[in-house]
C-alpha cells in the first residue's frame, strides 16, 4: 500500500503484480484506467447517504471501461506472440479493441451486430480496425467470432472465452478502494450485459480481501434492462439462467445469452448484493437526470446502473448513511439517437433580442416543468 502511494503511474497498471502478465507496455502514455471517482454530495443528501459517487470510466481512451480488458488483453497476447486479436461486441469492447490495437501497432477484427449504433461502428471503423457487421444478434456475432479464432488460430478478445478480461476490468474495483483510501463502499451498483465487468469488480475485491488491505466486500448490485434480464431472472428466482431475446435501448448490456452469466451470480450472491431490472424509460430518464445534475453524459447501458440506484433509494432499500458507487461504464457520445429520445432541438429564432429573449423563457418554462 505505502508503494502505491508513492507510485505516480497513474493507469490500471499501478497493478501490475496483481495482474496475469509480466510487464508493462513499454509506451502506455494513452492511459488506461485511474479514472476519477467523482464526489457529488448534493446526490447523497437528496438520498440520505453518507456519500454518493460515479466512477467515471467515460474518461477511458475509447469512452468506456471496456478499455481495461482490451489493456491487458493486448499485453498478454503480444507475450504469446499474437499480433490479430478478435472480438465479438456490440460496439463498446469491439470500439476499445480498435482503439488500443491502432496505439499499440496490432490488428483488430471486429465482429459487431449491423443493429449497433452508428457511432460505434464509426469509432471502429476510424481506428482501422477490420469490422464484418453480422445480419443477427450479439448472441450470433459472438459464435462465429469464436469460430472465426479456433480457424485461423488469433487471439481472443471475447467476454466468457478469456479469463483475462475478468483480470483487467477487476483494476475499477482496485481503483474503487485506493480513492476510498481502502474504505469499502456499502453498495456498487453495475450495469450487467454479459456479467464479466461486475464479475471483476468482484475479483478485484476479493484479491484486495486476501491480501489484507480491505477487511469485507461491498454488496454488488447487478442492474439488468428488463428486456435482457437473464442474470437477473436467474438469481431472484434461484434458478440457472436461461437465454432470453433481448430487446432494449441499452444496447451495450442487451445480451441474451450470458457468458459470464455464473461470475455474475456468484458476485452478487457472494457479496449480499442483489439484482434489479430497470425499464428503457427509466434507463432515458436516468441518463438526463445524471447529465443534468452531475455534468456526467452516459449511454443508456451505463445509465441503467444510476437507474437502478434511483429505483432503489427510492424504494428504501438503502440505509441512511450508506456509502454508495455507480459505475459509468460508457459515454453518452455512443449513441447519441438514444439520448435524443427525450429531447428536442429548439426551433431557430430570427437574430434579434425580443426573438431570443422568447425561445430562452420558453425553454426555462420547459426545464421547470
């Protein structure tokens, strides 16, 4: 701990002998990870808590926590001698993916639903990276892109597959902690698609548990869209998780099919946590409030994890005085037809002050309202 606080690397691999690899890249100036953990009391007093915080991993290279994963996994391929890496993603891991291979000089090949936002497709297809959009679902992209690694022998980049991503994604919780000054939070509350980043919340956790530096775990909160609630259904009902057909604006975390579904439960289930399904309106309404109140713009699947959180403080199942972490795990720029939904663009005025000083009342009435 005390060499810690001495280190002035400020990215992920500050932890270097926590993580499966040998070395560090010998240029990581992009940075990776040390993301802000962003105070906001006005959120805690409005709730109750003893503190209130939005882990910020908007501020990763490519906009997302997915970064974390794609760091370590580029390391450890380049230790195996692998130079292609392949990822099945419906935009954030493949857009991470394309952004860190281009820095670091390998080749990306993305499989991506043809149904993911535009913008992320953009953000892949601006890094060079290969990209071969699938007439199907995450579900699909991700088969044939494991298909496509045991054929032609590359790297891969894919969630459930390579225990590596769980490794990377655990530094938010290892962040968590040391900006906490190693105070646990009493809740964290995790948007869940496939279940690896709240399964390495976990493991960052229980690593800092073993070596002594946290004395418990904080209660994991798996926020699922209710329409791609597999993990969710799976652990209210005391059941294995069954696929689903999912359907929801958060497309981040609209998987059907999770593969690191049993991380997921043993997160939740393992740390006195729980699960929560939040609606596509809750999700839009979600990422406005926190947008408008914090400065903080999330997609819909990073903003379902502040949804959850509302739906909970709001049905009292949070103590006074709690501690509480929601982790943005993307930003808003993503998918910017989301987060249009619930806005419009106000119509041109003339260039004159009385036209002005009218549209500016109108929209002080509409914010009020």
């Amino acid at each position: 701990m005390e060499e810690l606080a001495r280190d002035t690397d400020h990215s992920l691999w500050r932890y270097l002998p926590l993580l499966p690899v040998f070395n560090v890249p010998e240029n990581h100036s992009l940075r990776v990870g040390w993301t802000p953990l962003v105070a906001l009391p006005g959120i805690a007093t409005d709730f109750d808590l003893g503190g209130f915080f939005i882990k910020d991993d908007t501020r990763n290279p490519s906009g997302s926590l997915k970064d974390r994963a794609t760091e370590v996994a580029i390391q450890h391929a380049s230790q195996l001698g692998a130079d292609i890496l392949v990822a099945a993603s419906t935009g954030n891991a493949a857009a991470s993916l394309a952004a860190l291979t281009a820095f670091y000089g390998r080749q990306a090949v993305i499989l991506a639903p043809s149904s993911a936002p535009a913008a992320k497709l953009t953000q892949i297809l601006q890094h060079g990276a290969i990209l071969c959009p699938i007439e199907g679902s995450y579900d699909d992209a991700f088969d044939l892109a494991q298909m496509v690694v045991e054929a032609n022998g590359w790297y891969s980049r894919s969630t459930g597959i390579n225990p590596v991503l769980t490794e990377g994604k655990k530094t938010v919780a290892l962040e968590i902690a040391e900006q906490l000054d190693w105070r646990v939070p009493d809740w964290i509350f995790i948007p869940v698609g496939d279940g690896c980043i709240i399964g390495g919340a976990y493991k960052g956790f229980s690593d800092l548990r073993e070596l002594g530096w946290i004395e418990c775990l904080p209660k994991l909160v798996a926020v699922q869209a209710e329409g791609a609630a597999a993990i969710v259904d799976a652990f209210e009902l005391g059941k294995e998780i069954e696929p689903v057909q999912a359907a929801t604006i958060a497309d981040s975390i609209g998987v059907g099919k999770p593969r690191d579904g049993l991380k997921a439960l043993r997160a939740v289930g393992n740390t006195g946590g729980f699960g929560i399904k939040v609606s596509d309106e809750e999700i839009l309404q979600a990422q406005h409030h926190l947008a408008t109140k914090t400065g903080i713009f999330c997609e819909p699947a990073a903003a379902a994890a502040f949804a959850g959180f509302i739906r909970c403080a709001r049905e009292g199942r949070l103590a006074a005085g709690d501690t509480v972490v929601v982790v943005a795990t993307g930003s808003g720029l993503k998918d910017i037809p989301a987060a249009r939904r619930l806005l419009s663009v106000p119509e041109p005025v003339p260039p004159d002050l009385s036209a002005f000083n009218a549209s500016y009342q109108k929209q002080i009435v509409q914010e009020r309202s």
